[in-house]
C-alpha cells in the first residue's frame, strides 16, 4: 500500500457537511478516500445542503455504493488506516454494535473493528436513550471511538465553517493526521488560567484591605 487510504461513511444523521468536509480535508492530506453513502443520507444531504450527488462523489478517491457488501473495503484483506462514520445515525450505530450489518458501512465498520483498526463513529442524536447509550458502550468495548461532533467553544468560532473543521481536525487527531484546522488550548488560544490568578489576586487583597 504505498498511499495511505481510509473508509469514510455517510449515514442518514443530520450533518451531511461532516462527511463532505472530512472528504475534502482527507483530499488535502493525500489521503486515499473510499466513500459510502447510505440511502437516508441522501435524503439529509437534499435537506441540509445544496449539494448533489455527483458533487460528492467528485471528492472521493473511489465511491462504493451501499448496497456492494461485495466491494474490497467489505474485506479485512483491505488496508486501510481505518474508518469514520460522519456522521453517525443511531441506527447505523446499533447495527455496528450488534455486529448486523444490513449495507456496506455496517459491514465495513465491522470489518474495521475485526482488524483492530481505528472506527470513529461521529454520532449525532440528542437527547440520548438508554438504547443509544448502551450501543456506544458496547462499540467502545470493541475498540471503536465515539465522538460526538461537539463545538469548542474556547476556540471562539466565528461561524458554522470552524466548528466543523474543529471537530473534523480533531477527528483525524485520532489517526495521527494534523489537518491544520483543530484549535489547540493554549496554541491557537489565550489560556486564562493566569488572568483566572490574577482576579483571584487582586480579590485577596481587596478583601484583606
């Protein structure tokens, strides 16, 4: 394998650009991108952006369709640094960890998990069930990784744009790829910590005067 390669998954979960962002990011990186996209993401991607189909198929590398449980990726014989799930429907989070894969993102996670490669699975639902929680327990006892796309506040995003690569930057974190778009504390933010002395000082003395 002389370029590095991964699987990225596009479930039906609210935050199609995830997935488009992770794939363009992925491009940037040299990255060998093999893309899924599961039929109910279609209907987010016609919701939430104004993207088309073929536009982001353009952005991967190689395109699999959901169905193809027969595609090289279903294979453990397939190399690859792992798989990102972004984002990560609770169903298609159930039927990875329940281990009955209905489509080739189910079978591909599957596969990645068998390896002892790196999943993460971007999940997005709110508030959580019993249910959910118990299937992300259940993926992180097999080794995967469950991060839910949460804003950084400290890093004081100036619109919808760097939330997203913030938590894409941090995603890819995750398989020991620096994109350039995580804000790091205390590298691209003012730590507080010494202005936080500084108040509880200056309040000292106030009281002791």
């Amino acid at each position: 394998m002389n370029r590095q390669r991964m699987v990225v998954g596009i479930s039906g979960a609210s935050g199609f650009i995830y997935g488009v962002r992770l794939l363009q990011l992925l491009a940037e990186l040299d990255i060998e991108s093999h893309l899924i996209i599961s039929r109910a993401a279609l209907l987010t991607m016609a919701h939430e952006t104004d993207y088309k189909l073929a536009d982001v198929i353009a952005l991967a590398s190689h395109y699999h369709r959901a169905d193809d449980v027969a595609a090289g990726i279903a294979s453990g014989s397939f190399r690859c640094l792992g798989m990102v799930v972004a984002p990560c429907s609770m169903r298609t989070l159930a039927e990875i960890a329940t281990g009955t894969s209905s489509g080739l993102i189910g079978r591909a996670a599957d596969v990645t998990l068998k390896e002892r490669r790196t999943l993460v699975l971007m999940a997005r639902e709110t508030p959580l069930t019993l249910a959910h929680l118990r299937n992300m327990t259940a993926v992180t006892e097999m080794g995967g990784i469950i991060a839910p796309p949460v804003p950084a506040f400290y890093a004081r995003p100036q619109g919808l744009a760097q939330m997203v690569d913030h938590s894409l930057g941090r995603v890819l974190d995750l398989f020991g790829l620096d994109a350039g778009t995580a804000m790091r504390w205390g590298e691209h933010t003012k730590p507080c910590g010494s202005e936080l002395a500084r108040d509880s000082g200056r309040s000292v003395a106030i009281s002791a005067e």
